[in-house]
C-alpha cells in the first residue's frame, strides 16, 4: 500500500522518525555499563554516566569505524572511551581526547539523541533534535503507570524479526485471537463478535463488548476470577506511531462476591531495523497482579505471534513486494487508519525538511 508516496505494506513499511520510541526498560541501562541497541535503522549506544543521566550516542566511532559498545570501551564520568585507540566523547558526542596526539578534528565526533525516562522505560527521539517534545509521549496516567491507582511492573523484551507494521496490526486485531491463539485467550468467539471503531487523533481503538462471556483458564488467571464468566469490553488501541493497549475492563457474573476491575497488556513497538521490531510489554491492573505464571504466559502468548509474523516476514522477502499484494477485508478497517495516520506523521515530517532547506537556501 502506497499512500502519499510513502510504503505502508507490512513487510516493508517506513516509519516516522520525530517520534518517541521505547528502546529500553530503565533497569537494563545501569551506570557505569553500556547497552547497544538498534533503533530506525541507527545503532544506539545507551549508557549512564557516573551521576545516573541517560545519554544516547551513534554507535560508531568516527576514527575507525569500531562500535563504541565493544567490550574493550568504558564510560569515564559522562563521557565514552573508545576501546580501539583510546579516543574519547563527550555527552554531546564531540571528540575530547586523543591520546596519540594532534589537533582533534573537528569532524571528530558522534550523532547524540535525545532521551527521556518516563516510568520504568526508556523513550528515545531519532529524528530532529529540535522537535523532541516530551509533550508527545503517550499519557503514561491514562495507561496506568503513572500518577495512577493502577498496578504496574516491568515485563518482557521480544525481538521480533519482522518490519514493524507486521506486528503493530497483529496486536489491534482481534479477528485472529480465536485462530492463532488455540483458546488461549477466548472461547471461540471474538473473531465473528461485533465491533465499533474510534479515531482520537493518533489514536485509533477497535471496541467489542460481551456478556456473560466465557473465559479460558489463562484469563482467569489472569484477572484473579472465582469463576470463568464475566460481562467485558475488549478495547484494542494502536497509538501511532508506537504503542498497543489491550484493555480489559470486566465485571465477574454468576458468582457471589465476584471480582470487578481493569487489566491492560500495553506493548511497546519499535522497528529496529526494517525488518526487525523491538517490544517491550507488560501489564497493568486495577488489583495487585500476583499471579506467579503471568509473565510466562505472556511470553507464550506473543511467541504465537511472533512465530506467524515471522513467517509472513520472511515469504514478503522471498517473494519482494510487487509478488506479495495486500487484499483487505472489512475488519482491517483500524489497521487501515493506522497506516493513513503513520504516513501522514511520515509526510509531515519530510515537509517539515523540505522547507527547513528552502528556507536556509533563501537565506544563503
């Protein structure tokens, strides 16, 4: 799917690039270590300095070409040592020491990125510094992390080697939980269930609403039942450009006392590579989540996932996008809206270049 220009086929889609995306959870990035990690196609080197500030650079040295997260490096105070020939970076990423000697060129230095912490992730900007707005972050209150009642606890990291759009779809689509997931998750019979579809702004949620509705052992588990029905709305949002919610508000039925409440499974997804995507997922709750196997079965159930997508992934490639068409069907409806809003963010941007270089030639 070609749209403005831009290719929005899953298997091959772009992505926006001023935009926040969770390359990390907080806990992964200690001080005094260093984390490589891939994001939009750039190798990011993330690391604390001695005094905990999270600083991202390119992970390249420009000397040489070493990646600056070799093991042989080391972080000095707030700045990055080479491990090849002992040069060092700043947090601004400008060369700062050579110790052979000599004038430090000028061109001497590395690409740094802007970097926020917000709960227990790691958000990232890989496009214009200047239009790094923490403003755009995805309100962490309304998801149930912060400033909230909610329970909420780190997850899980999936890699998953595929373009990102192949998985961002797969979350907001119902249709395939009763088929893929083998009653994992339903009783048979969300993929023929009605739905309504909202659009907020970048927001875009599929509705389903059931009553008196049977639940698989996983999800009772999950939601702390004394019986296995409950009345129930399943609300599957896709925040373009960069994170899913699986929101499930519940009322238990037929048992006296039952249990009442919210549980949300919200999946991070960032494309690392073109066909490499990056999730980090977790839940967050209305009551206190002890269900010891929670994360397990979490684990189990995106593996399906993930296991399909990288199928889909890897006969897009075999086959190259002018033999691999797209037909759509009436429930792709969200997924479609997606894409449009995913260009139009891509489209905004590359103008946003175009006239910025307009405007310096009128200058010169």
């Amino acid at each position: 799917m070609i749209i403005d220009g831009i290719n929005m086929l899953p298997g091959a889609a772009e992505f926006p690039l001023d935009q926040w995306y969770v390359i990390a959870w907080s806990h992964e990035i200690e001080p005094g270590k260093m984390l490589a990690r891939d994001c939009c196609g750039e190798p990011l080197l993330l690391y604390r300095s001695e005094a905990g500030d999270l600083r991202a650079l390119f992970n390249r040295c420009p000397h040489r070409g070493m990646p600056l997260s070799s093991a042989t490096s080391c972080i000095e105070g707030d700045s990055v040592r080479c491990g090849y020939h002992g040069i060092r970076f700043d947090a601004k990423g400008c060369g700062v020491e050579v110790p052979s000697g000599g004038t430090i060129p000028a061109k001497m230095a590395v690409r740094t990125f802007p970097v926020v912490e917000r709960w227990k992730w790691v958000w990232v900007w890989m496009g214009d510094p200047a239009r790094a707005d923490p403003s755009l972050l995805p309100d962490h209150e309304y998801l149930g992390l912060e400033n909230s009642t909610m329970h909420s606890e780190p997850g899980i990291h999936l890699e998953v080697k595929a373009n990102y759009l192949l998985p961002l779809e797969n979350l907001v689509d119902a249709t395939h939980i009763t088929y893929l997931h083998h009653g994992l998750i339903d009783s048979g019979n969300v993929a023929a269930h009605p739905y309504s579809l909202e659009v907020e702004g970048r927001k875009v949620s599929v509705i389903r609403r059931f009553e008196n509705d049977k639940l698989p052992p996983m999800l009772t588990a999950a939601m702390g039942l004394k019986g296995d029905r409950v009345n129930r709305t399943l609300t599957l949002t896709a925040f373009a450009n960069h994170l899913c919610e699986i929101r499930q508000d519940f009322i238990e039925v037929g048992v006296a006392d039952g249990n009442a409440g919210r549980i949300n499974l919200i999946v991070s997804v960032t494309p690392a590579l073109r066909a490499l995507t990056h999730h980090f997922a977790l839940f967050s709750t209305s009551f206190e989540n002890t269900h010891p196997g929670r994360f397990d079965d979490l684990r189990r159930l995106l593996m399906e996932d993930v296991v399909v997508i990288e199928e889909i992934q890897r006969l897009f490639d075999r086959l190259g996008q002018a033999n691999a068409p797209e037909v759509s069907v009436r429930s792709d409806q969200g997924s479609i809206r997606t894409r449009r809003i995913l260009a139009d963010m891509i489209h905004t941007e590359r103008q946003a270049m175009v006239d910025a270089s307009a405007s310096s030639m009128a200058e010169a």
